[in-house]
C-alpha cells in the first residue's frame, strides 16, 4: 500500500469514526440523545429565530392586557364610573365579577369584532356567573373560553385533571361535552425539555392528554378554535403531532382592559369600537403578578413572554403560513456525512495548516449562513451543531494526524538526510533549502585520500574494494563527527570535511587537527587489520589546510549539492597530494599551523610552489601517530638540516638529511636529500629556499 493510500484510508476512518459518534451523541444511531448537544442544537435555533426572519405581526389579532391585578380609585373619574359602572369592579381585588367578561364580551361583540378569547379559567364559582353564561350563550358564535390540565397530588400517586369553567359559566354534562364545545378551547402549552416554548399541539385526543376525557375525543387548542371561528379551519394543521411555529416576536401592542371599558378613550382611541371589527380579539393576563409567562426563542428567565401574547404568535403563524419543517432522519444523517466528507477533502486540497484552518471556518460559517437562509426562506430547521462538530472535530484530529506524520516524515528525512550531511550542514539545509545564494566563510579543511586505488581493485575485485572503501569512509566519518567537523562529500577515494561553515568555529583548527589524529589512528588500525597482500598495498594521507571560500548549495534547480568552492580548496588537494611525495601521513600549511591554540611538536617540512600556483605554501608535520618516538630530536636535526638547505649550503645540508633518512627511515629528509644532490650539481642563481613542484 502506497503511501497516499495508507493516509487515504486513515482520512475516512478519522472522518467516518467523528461522524458515527456525533451520530451516536445526536440519537440518530441508537435511540438516546446526549441531552447538552440537543440543548447546543436548540440554542442554535433560537440564534436563527432571534436574528432571522419573523411571522409578520399581523394587524387583525389585538390583545387586550389584564394590566394589574386592581385598579386604583384614581385611575377613573367619577364621571366615567357613572358612565360605566362596569370600571368600579375593576377597583376589587382580582378575580373580578364575571360580569366584567360578560360586559368586556358584549362590547366587541357589538363593535363588529370576529373572534372573542377569554384566556381565563373560570373554575371557581364568582359573581356575575350567570350573566357571563348569558353572554357566552348569546355571542356563542365568537367568543371562546378555554381550560387546562392541572396535576392533582394524591395518596395514591399523581392524576392528570381538567381545569375548566364551571357549570354556571359554561354548563355540560361531563368533561367530553364540555371540551366539544366550540366555546372551549385548552391553552396549555408544553416546553421542550429545557423548557422554552418552541412548538404547539393544535390539538390532542383525550390519550394524549391523560385520559381527561374519552380516550378518542379531540381537544382542540386555543388557536385551532380560533382560526374556526374566524372562518380560516383550512389553517390548522393537520393531526395532533405538535407543530413548530415561527415567532412574530414583542410585536401585539397591549391595549388595557380599563381603557377598552372606559367610554371616552373607546371613542377617541378606538374609534367606538370599529377598531375591532373583524379582527381575533385576545383578552388576558399580561402583568408579571399573574405569572402567566413563559421562556421563548426571545425571553428568557428575565425576560419571559406571556402566555396570551405566545398565544397570538401561534395564531399569526398559521395565518401567514409559517410553521417550521424539521430535518428528517435522512437528510441529518447526509448533513453530517456531507461534513466529514468536507473535512476528509480539505486534508487533501488544503495542505498548509493556517489556510486549512481558516478554510474549516469558512465552511462553518457558509453552512451557518445557509442553515439561516434555509431557515428564513423555506422554514426549514437543519442541524447546525452536529454537522459543525463533525467538521471542526475531523478536521482538527485530522490536522493532528498530519502533524504527526509529518513531525515522522521530518524526523525520518533529517535521519536520511543525516547520512548525507553533518549535523551543522543539515541545519543550515533546512533553514534555507533551495538556496543558491552562497557566502564567504574563512574554514580550516581535512583531505584525506587512499593510495593506490588502482592496484587494491585489482587484488579485491570490486564487491572487496567497495567494502574497503566503506570502512575506510566510516574510520573517516568517524573522526571529524567526533570534532563536530563537517562533511563535503567521498569522491572516489577521496575525502574531504571542513570546520567553520556553515556557522564559525573559533577553535576550528585544532578541532581539524585532533580529528586528523584520529583518523590516522583509525586508518592505522584498520591497515594492520587486513591481509599482508593488501596491507603492503593500503595508504593514505591526511592534509589540514585554512583559507577563504564560498560555502552553500552549488549545482542545478533539480540537482544541488552543499559544499564548498574556492582557490582554497585546490590548494588543499595540492598539499594532500605530496604527503605521498614526502613520505608521511600528515601535512599543515602554514595557514592552519598558526591558527593552532597548542601547536606541540612539529617541524617545517618545506617551503615550496605547488603545481597551478605562484605563491610559496610553508608545509609543517606535527607529532601523530605515525612519527617516530624520538620525534623532538627528529624535528631539532631537521631543522639544522633545513636552515642549511635555505642558506644554500646543498651539500651540508645533502649529508645531514642523508643521515637523518638512514636513521629514523624519514620521508621528508629522504625527498630534500635527493633534492640537495640535484641543487648542489647546478646551484640556482637567486636560492630562497623555495622548491618549485613541478607535478601535482
């Protein structure tokens, strides 16, 4: 499996895993709900309500307010009392007489109104009794009272009762007739589970309502009865399911009980009546006293709507059409498989994390916006918390996912790209791949290169000179990665580190030169470990050289390689090339040697023009492994030696380097002995004690 299949797969299963358990959370999978994210759900759609668009508050529903509980003696003239006798009930505790219903009945029905409710229950027996019952009776063909379900609290458990008027107000036989007559309408409504009122039964069969009546009789609510009466039945849904409705919101004016009794104000304000013709006139509690109020999409706890205007809502609804559509099972399901389908895209069309994030917030806020158009336009309630969880949920794990894969990949690539580059090096990769902009780096260089490649091929064959090759490399790596040296590259049989790029190292040179000792002893040990045939074939030399270069990526838009570039460099495989010449294992230019924080014991070896250049290279050997024990008294006769070679005095200087080569089998004073016979037979003109190489 390839590895865009392998995280394919590991996409849907991040997707389809988040979307199951919102599934599970929202009930579609299983039965039970997680009650805080249906809580989230209906916030949701209270927002949508809140700030969406309304039910028009419909000019033909009036609501006339029980403002107080009583009205004080100041709040009537006495001309007016006289007038309307009516008003000083009005100024008695509440519940006031009957008669004040049957006189407040009366007058719309006289003003032309069409529909009449009393939101009240008169239970209990009262004053006036009779002549309400006259009233209702006569206008019979408009008004409406209503009743309620109340919980009775026995010794053998809780009952379910009617609260309806009484006999005397609304006479029937039992609780069936009673609740068939048009005149009576139930005004209960039932909150969701967090207790604000979002939908409404138009009505309910008497099982549904606690077998308060037959099990078969239909109840029919307040509004139902209503739109009855007001020759609009063909509104009411059908059914006894409960219906969602869309709010008109604070928008029924409350017009005060003792304004509407009181004559002078009916004539100025209300126009003797005509405001009411053909209009659904409400009459109820609206005070706070009453505590008739209740949690809505706009009013909560501290701002509570009352229950005759919530009833004029639901009327305004119907009338205009506007009861809300829940999402089916279906269409949820889809919704929130839609949302992980989106996360498991964006993993792969957005890959940058930022621009993924910000498309997640993107998509939110679209769905958030279309669930309100949906909303507004067609009434219809889609899920917004659920999918949104979904979406954010995946795409957050998922972004986990790739973080962690790539924090793998990355670690992966810096151990792969660590076999290829010091550690120094790849940090300065990484921080600027790709780029070709080189600087200027003064840096202290390590070339080290087998000898006689040809002749060990031939007698290892190419599967042994391989090997070969990799355990020398390895003696090599080893030893400038113990100094924290920088690898340039194997060339062939070559080798080349570095030390102050692609960050300075003050110490530099001697880090170059402890890492040579080391490798010399690495190399040695690993000469004396192979076979005589190959051991007499095996060497090496080691060249520690310090200049200026260019130091950065060189190569080709599809091909780059970090190294370094510079006249330097050449120089450094110059001086590598004539420990060969000069017999020994180790040579430092001049450059490095005085860079050296504790030089030790060493020698000059010599002064010379190598191969491609003009200008002297002073060529020094320190004490290694590969010097002999009595190295000081080497370096102390050498160096009479050398002085006498730089005078001019060839042949003193020819029989010191003679002897110095017979006894301590010294390359560099055997090299200059040779040299010295050739000078002392043709003495040069102008002698500095500089050698000028003639071959690299």
């Amino acid at each position: 499996m390839n590895k865009f299949n392998k995280r394919l797969w590991v996409v849907l299963g991040i997707c389809i895993g988040c979307a199951l358990i919102a599934m599970l959370l929202q009930g579609l999978v299983g039965n039970k709900s997680y009650a805080p994210l249906d809580e989230m759900e209906l916030h949701t759609q209270d927002l949508r309500m809140r700030f969406g668009r309304k039910t028009p508050v419909d000019p033909r529903l009036v609501l006339i307010g029980i403002d107080r509980p009583v009205y004080a003696a100041s709040d009537f003239r006495e001309d007016t009392l006289q007038a309307a006798p009516v008003l000083r009930e009005l100024q008695n505790d509440f519940p006031w007489s009957r008669s004040v219903w049957a006189e407040l009945t009366g007058k719309l029905a006289g003003a032309g109104a069409k529909v009449i409710i009393l939101d009240l229950i008169f239970s209990s027996p009262n004053a006036g009794d009779a002549v309400l019952r006259d009233s209702l009776e006569r206008h019979k063909d408009k008004v409406i009272t209503v009743y309620t379900l109340g919980v009775q609290n026995t010794e053998r458990g809780d009952f379910v009762q009617l609260l309806a008027p009484n006999n005397t107000v609304l006479p029937s036989p039992n609780n069936d007739a009673l609740v068939q007559d048009d005149r009576a309408a139930y005004a209960l409504f039932r909150p969701d589970f967090d207790g604000i009122i979002r939908r409404v039964n138009f009505r309910q069969t008497g099982e549904q309502a606690g077998f308060v009546v037959s099990r078969d009789v239909v109840m029919h609510s307040l509004a139902a009865r209503a739109l009855q009466k007001f020759g609009r039945a063909d509104l009411v849904p059908d059914g006894s399911d409960p219906v969602r409705f869309r709010y008109a919101g604070y928008g029924y004016k409350v017009h005060p009980i003792g304004d509407v009794l009181s004559p002078g104000i009916w004539e100025q304000n209300y126009q003797n009546g005509e405001f009411f013709r053909d209009k659904i006139v409400l009459v109820g509690p609206t005070a706070e006293i009453f505590h008739d109020r209740h949690n809505t999409a706009f009013a909560h706890l501290s701002d509570q709507m009352s229950g005759p205007e919530i009833h004029l809502n639901v009327i305004a609804s119907a009338l205009h059409g506007e009861f809300l559509r829940d999402a089916s099972r279906a269409a949820t399901l889809a919704v929130i498989a839609l949302s992980g389908i989106f996360a498991g895209a964006l993993c792969f069309i957005v890959r940058q994390p930022m621009k993924r994030l910000l498309a997640v917030v993107g998509l939110s806020a679209g769905y958030w916006f279309l669930a309100q158009l949906l909303f507004d336009q067609i009434g219809w309630v889609v899920p917004v918390v659920v999918p949104l969880l979904v979406l954010i949920t995946s795409s957050i794990v998922l972004l986990a996912y790739d973080f962690v894969l790539e924090r793998l990949e990355r670690m992966k690539l810096r151990h792969t790209m660590g076999l290829y580059f010091s550690p120094r090096v790849l940090e300065a990769v990484l921080a600027d791949p790709g780029s070709m902009t080189p600087r200027h780096a003064d840096v202290t260089m390590l070339l080290t290169d087998l000898r006689n490649s040809t002749p060990l091929a031939e007698a290892l064959g190419p599967g042994g000179m391989f090997e070969l090759l990799n355990r020398v490399f390895e003696a090599q790596t080893g030893a400038i990665m113990s100094e924290e040296g920088n690898l340039e590259h194997f060339l062939g049989d070559q080798f080349l580190s570095y030390w102050g790029a692609p960050q300075p190292q003050s110490d530099a040179a001697d880090r170059a030169r402890r890492a040579a000792t080391a490798l010399i002893t690495a190399m040695e040990r690993l000469g004396a470990s192979l076979p005589p045939d190959v051991r007499k074939l095996f060497g090496y030399g080691v060249a520690l050289h310090s200049g200026r270069v260019l130091v950065g990526n060189k190569g080709s838009a599809l091909r780059l390689d970090y190294g370094l570039v510079g006249d330097a460099v050449n120089e450094a495989a110059r001086i590598e090339a004539l420990t060969k010449y000069y017999g020994v294992k180790l040579l430092i230019s001049r450059e490095t040697f005085v860079q050296l924080g504790t030089p030790g014991l060493g020698r000059l070896v010599d002064r010379v023009v190598v191969k491609g250049k003009t200008g002297e290279v002073e060529l020094f050997e320190c004490e290694n492994p590969r010097t002999p024990p009595d190295y000081e008294a080497l370096c102390r006769r050498y160096k009479a030696a050398f002085d006498a070679y730089c005078l001019g005095h060839f042949n003193e200087a020819r029989g010191l380097f003679s002897q110095l080569a017979e006894e301590y089998a010294d390359g560099p004073s055997r090299a200059l002995a040779a040299r010295c016979a050739q000078l002392g037979a043709a003495p040069p003109a102008d002698w500095k004690g500089i050698w000028k190489m003639e071959s690299k």
